[in-house]
C-alpha cells in the first residue's frame, strides 16, 4: 500500500521539516532572509503545500509547528508587501493572500490531523492567526513570549480569520478587547484566558536547528500533544459557561455596543479600524467561520487598508524598524549599568534596565532620596505582579539588581553610566568630573539632559569622546522614543553603545545632532510657548487644549492632551527651564516669562492650569490679573487662527532642524514628533500632515500673515519657501 506522497529536506526554504517517530511532522518556520517570520505569498505557499502533504501522506498522523528564529514565533504579515501595495494602490495580490490563508486555516481546522503550534518568542498578527487555526498551542514561559493582534495600530483589522476565531475560543469579551486595543498578552495570562493551552518552562537552545529543538521541553510537550490528538477526534476545548452566555446574540450586540463606546472614548472617531474589527466580530458569530473569514472580514480589511490612514500608520511602523535597524546590536561590555540621580527620571530608567536584566548601581546624594526611589520602582514592578505578567519571584530578581548607593565609587564597575541628575549645568559639569576620576577608562557616560547641549555638558571633561546624549522622555516606560545624541567630539563606540542599550530596553534609538533642545523639545518648545502666549492672550486654558485634542494630540497614549494639560505634566518649573534655555535659537523662543512666573508662587507648590479635569481657578485668577495687567489687542480671535498658530509654527522649526542637519531626513522628524509628543500617528506625521495640507508656499503666507498680526516670532523661516517640506 502506498504511503501517499513525502516531505524531503531542503524542499523548503522557508521551512526545515522532519518526520518524528509516531508519524509527527516536525515544521520549523525559519524564514530565509530576514530576522523574523512572515507571512507573504512565498511562505504561505510552502505552508500550504506542507500541510497538503501532511493530509495526504499515510505515515504523517500530526504536525506541529515551531520557529528557528529567536525570540519570534511569527511577526505576521509581510508590511513591507503591504506598504508597497497601498503606495501603488494596487491591491489584488494581497487580496488573493487572504483567500488562500481563509481557505487554508480552515482547511488545518477541518483536517483530520492534528496540528500543534508550540509558542516560542512574539506571536503577533498573522503569525497568532495561524497559531488559532491550530487545534492546540502549547505556550513557553520564554521572556520574549508574547501574544497580540495589533492590527488597529497599522489601521487594519485581523485579516487571516483572527476576528472569527478568537471570540469562539476566548469568548466575546476578551477577543472584543484584545482585537480592539491591539494589545500584548504574556505566557500566563493567554493560559488563563484560554488562548494557550498549555504552558512549559523552557530553556532555548541557543543554536536553533531542527535536530537542536527536538530535546526543548517546548517541543517535546507539542510533540506529546500531537500524538494524543492523533487518537482522539475532539480536537477543540469547548467554551466555558460563562464565555458561552455572553456568546449569545442578545449578549454579543450588547457587548458589541459597548466595546463600540469604549474605543470612542479612546480614540474618538479618528481610528475606524476598531470599530470595523468589531463589525466584523459582531457579523462573523452569525455564519461560520471561513464564511465570516471571507465575506466579512475580508471586504472590511481591504477598504481599510486602502484607506489614508492605514498607509500613514504602516509607514510610520516601518520608519520605525528603519530606526532600529540602523542601530547595530553590540554586546555590552558588561550588564551593570550605573545611574546617576534617582529623581523622576532616574528612578524610571532604573526600574526599566533592572526589568530587562541588567545590574544597576543607582546613586543619588541622600539615602532618603534613593529609598524614596526603590519604592517608586517597587510600586510600578508590583504592578505587572497585581496584572500577573511576572510572578512574585521576578519582582523580587528585578530590585536584588538594583543597589542604591551615596558613593560615585560605586559606579566603578558600570561599562555606562546615565546622567539624570538635576537640570543645573554646573551640577552636571561636577557629576561628569567626578565621573571620570571615578569610573573605568573605557567606561560611556550618558547624559539625559532636556536643555542643555552636550557640548556644554562636555565642555571641561578630559574626554570628552565618551560622551554621549541618551535622551529619554517621560512615563519612560509608556515613551518608546530616545534620543541618541551625538556631538562632533562623540566617539563611534559611545554613540553605538548607548543606542544598543536603547535598543535593548525596546525604544527606538533615534540619533540626531547635538543642538539646543535636540530634535523634539525644540519642536516642542514652539507649541507650548505659543500656547502660553495665547493663555496671556486670555484665551481660555479650555479652548485652547480643545483644539488641540481635536486634531488629535496624545490620542495614541489614550489620553488626548492639550499644550497646556502637557505643561502641567511636565511641570512649570521644568518647562520654564527648558523655554528659557531654548531662548538662544532665537526671539522665536518666546514664553511669557512673566505670566509662567505668577503662576510659580514662592514657597508654594507651582499652579497647574488643570485641577481634577476643571480648569484651576487658581491659575484662571492669575491669568486674569495678568491680563489686566497686559491688555491683548488682538481682538477676536477664530479656531482656525488659533489652530494655525500652534502647529505651523512647529513645521516652521521641523524645517530649520532638517536645514541645520539635526536630523537628515523629514521621516525622522515624523517619527520623531509622533512616539516622542503624541503627534497623532493616523496624520502620518508633523510634516507629512503639512505636505498633504499646504503647500510650501502657503504655509510661508500664512506664517507671514500670522507675524504681521500676532508677533515676529511667526516669521518663516527662509528655506521653508525655498527648500520644501
Ligand atoms: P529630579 O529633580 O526629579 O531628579 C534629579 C535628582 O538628581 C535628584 O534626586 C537629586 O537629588 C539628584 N542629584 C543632584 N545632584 C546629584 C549628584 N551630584 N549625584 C547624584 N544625584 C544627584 O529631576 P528629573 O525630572 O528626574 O530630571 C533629571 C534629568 O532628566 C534632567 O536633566 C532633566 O532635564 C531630564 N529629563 C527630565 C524629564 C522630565 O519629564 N522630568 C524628561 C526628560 C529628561
């Protein structure tokens, strides 16, 4: 009798398989070529053709699938593929894609075999829709495990069946928020809700062959599964009680409407790919799946992904990975990490490296300041033990590696030492000096300094080659922007070591030129500042933040936020700090020193322009005496002149710093702008938004127009009309 057709080596070359004992297909995802997996139409046909064998061949019983690449399971779609079609407007060949994954992940589902998916490394998009088509997965506890459908944040939906199957596995509920948000799960979390269904503490061997995984524990759970699946027909875990009520239609349209008012209050209507994923959802549980795959979800993707904003979000996703490829990954010269200053930021950027394994000496000038600090961190790693995404035992790993001490000595041993001592120069001139007495000769010294520049930080150090700008913005772990400064003197292997530890901490490390406020606070300075103006104005605080939020500012963060709810978070004392720095660009940096400085009462906590979401009266009084004060003969005022005052002037600063080299290209400065302020990503970026608005030429006019009228400072700059956006 003929055993059907076979699987040889090497007839792959996305896939290394083997076919183990009992008849289980061992199938290794090792997409040739590029550091992650993908799904495109090359890897999908050679999936395709494994999994027709597999049905086909009498001597296969089962397969399971597993990955070569460290620390990825599969990324998903190909978004390079996919940006290329949105710029040619040409969508066929990914719409074809789609119908062959719908009809190839219900065929796995249908399949008489079973097929594992044993979880290794980032399960996201694609990569988690196939792991559903699965009949099992098997999860490892592996750092870098982790679990999400983050298609809303590229302005797509789940377009491999993802919104069809996964409410039928976890319930409506918990679908609804993971398909809507785009967030991450962690190892324990998908076992408890059900995604995973089972969970193994494994160690990865570190050459990643086919032959190497075999003895994982990962793969031998997966294995075992196969061959018990192969002797049962149900292959599916049945939904419990409770996730069954809520699955019923009366149920399900109600939980449709208010995750429909959850992501409103979210994202407003700025975002339709959540509200389409939901539609999708809603739609689906009413016919089967491969139906629901493809005549619902199918035609939803698709008008999304030819939509505007989908093509700026996916761009600014790849300027990013262009960010992180520029960076080379060194080995650090060791995993201990010395911090200077346990303040706001310090504290932060402690916490962060003790979570990603490196060993911190924190310092600071008093005992109290730096027990202050360990209980910051203690507070915010607790957190993720209250969520469950570590366990008690990580938490107590994570602050064993952080040791707070009074003694620069202390710092001997660190191969980096990052500044986030006290905005004050000669502070941070004698924090550097007392660095380099102390610290070993090959040793970088980091500065996360927001005003000053290097050169002035540098200005008397003995070598100053070893200096380097490591730029970090605030909640550090929310931020996933640094800025990598570097300055003429800075030495190749400084700018490479502090961009690969920012790399390691999972920000994108951006390196731009030394200079006045870098690239973003620059930016940044001219819309709070002319914010202000226009609070001493008497303008309302209220108007003005409105505006804002209504073109969307900080939406991304989930907290739509005006220039003036973003001074308060920033602080007053800071912010007036860095303004004033910043007054040597030019009289463009203009703040009302005097208006920011009634609002600094001495001796008293400084006024915020928000209280508990109301307007504070306290600042509205202070304004109103200034305004008294400084009559404003600018008359009435529209939205439209208010909203042109507090962006263009910021396309006006974008175009100096492209024009004094601070960075080279205007993606940069997109990206930049859009993970470093929460410029709304679904614009596509500062200048991108300007480009599709204006005209060079008109923004001049206007900025022209607003000087005559509102102040000098509006003036444009010359190489706006001459060199573009
Ligand atoms: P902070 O005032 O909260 O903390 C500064 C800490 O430095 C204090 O604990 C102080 O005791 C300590 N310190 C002073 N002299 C020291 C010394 N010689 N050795 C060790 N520690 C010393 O300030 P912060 O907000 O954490 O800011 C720190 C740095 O980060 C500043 O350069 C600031 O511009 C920059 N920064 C701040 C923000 C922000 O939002 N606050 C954002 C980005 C960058």
């Amino acid at each position: 009798m003929s055993s059907g057709p076979t699987i040889s080596p090497g007839e792959f070359t996305h896939f290394k398989t083997a076919v183990l004992e009992g008849g289980i297909l061992l199938a290794g995802f090792d997409y040739s070529g590029k550091s992650v997996n993908v799904l495109n139409g090359e890897s999908m046909s050679e999936w395709q053709e494994i999994v027709r064998l597999a049905e086909q061949s009498a001597a296969i019983n089962g397969v399971v699938l597993v990955s070569l690449k460290e620390g990825n399971f599969c990324a998903g779609a190909d978004l390079e593929q996919m940006h290329d079609a949105q710029r040619r407007r040409s969508f066929q060949e990914i719409e074809q894609l789609v119908i062959t994954a719908h009809r190839l992940f219900d065929g796995m589902e249908q399949s008489p075999k079973p097929f594992v998916a044993a979880v290794e490394g980032a399960c996201l998009g694609g990569g988690l829709e196939l792991a559903l088509a699965c009949h099992v997965r098997i999860t490892s506890t592996h750092p870098r495990t982790c679990f999400a459908l983050p298609e809303v944040k590229l302005g797509i939906l789940p377009g491999f069946g993802g919104t069809q199957r996964l409410p039928r596995l976890i319930g409506v509920p918990a679908a609804l928020d993971l398909i809507t948000t785009g967030k991450t799960i962690f190892p324990r979390q998908a076992l408890r809700m059900g995604l995973a269904d089972g969970m193994v503490t494994s160690i990865p061997s570190t050459v990643r062959t086919l032959e190497s995984i075999q003895k994982e524990t990962l793969v031998q759970a997966a294995i075992a599964q196969a061959r018990v699946l192969c002797s049962t027909l149900v292959r599916r875990r049945s939904l419990r009680l409770s996730q069954r009520f809520l699955s019923v239609p009366v149920v399900r349209s109600l939980l449709c409407r208010y995750a429909r008012h959850q992501v409103f209050k979210r994202v407003r209507n700025f975002y339709p790919a959540p509200l389409r994923a939901i539609d999708a959802v809603e739609g689906g549980m009413r016919v089967s799946i491969l139906e629901g795959s493809l005549n619902i979800e199918r035609p939803l993707l698709l008008d999304l992904m030819a939509g505007p904003i989908s093509s700026h979000l996916v761009g600014l996703f790849l300027a990013g990975e262009e960010v992180k490829r520029n960076v080379a990954t060194v080995p650090m010269a060791a995993m201990r990490i010395g911090v200077l200053g346990a303040g706001l930021m310090g504290s932060q950027i402690a916490g962060q490296l003790a979570e990603k394994g490196y060993a911190v000496v924190l310092r600071d000038v008093l005992p109290g300041i730096l027990a202050t600090a360990i209980g910051r961190i203690h507070t915010t790693q607790t957190a993720q033990v209250r969520k469950r995404i570590i366990l008690p035992s990580d938490l107590r790993y994570r602050m064993m590696r952080i040791a707070p001490t009074i003694h620069i000595r202390d710092v001997r041993a660190a191969s980096l030492v990052i500044e986030a001592v006290s905005e004050k120069l000669d502070v941070k001139r004698a924090v550097l000096a007392e660095f380099e007495a102390e610290a070993d000769p090959d040793a970088i010294f980091a500065t996360n300094t927001s005003s000053y520049t290097l050169a002035d930080i540098a200005a008397r150090a003995l070598h100053p080659e070893r200096c380097v700008g490591l730029h970090f913005f605030n909640p550090v772990a929310k931020m996933q922007l640094v800025e990598v400064v570097r300055a003429p003197f800075t030495s190749d292997k400084a700018l490479v070591q502090a961009s690969s530890l920012a790399k390691r901490l999972g920000k994108f490390p951006l390196v731009v030129h030394d200079g006045p406020g870098f690239l973003v606070n620059r930016i940044l300075s001219r819309y709070l500042a002319e914010a202000v103006i226009m609070v001493g104005e008497g303008i309302s605080i209220r108007r003005i933040d409105s505006i804002a939020k209504n073109f969307g500012m900080a939406v991304d963060s989930g907290h739509p936020m005006g220039p003036l709810e973003l001074l308060d978070l920033i602080g007053l004392p800071v912010a007036m700090h860095v303004l004033t720095s910043l007054a040597v660009l030019g009289p463009r940096i203009e703040s009302r020193d005097t208006l920011l400085r009634n609002l600094l009462p001495e001796k008293k906590p400084p006024l915020t322009f928000w209280k508990s979401g109301k307007e504070n009266e306290q600042a509205v009084d202070v304004v109103a005496n200034y305004c008294r004060a400084y009559p404003s003969e600018a008359g009435p005022i529209s939205d439209e002149i208010l909203h042109q005052r507090l962006f263009l002037p910021m396309v006006d600063e974008a175009v100096r710093c492209l024009h004094d080299k601070i960075v080279e290209h205007s993606w940069q400065v997109d990206f930049a702008l859009t993970y470093g302020i929460g410029f709304p990503a679904f614009r596509g970026g500062l200048l991108a938004w300007a480009r599709q608005t204006m005209t060079p030429g008109q923004i001049t006019q206007e900025l022209e127009s607003l000087a005559a009228k509102h102040g000098k400072r509006l003036e444009p700059c010359p190489s706006l009309s001459t060199g573009g956006l």
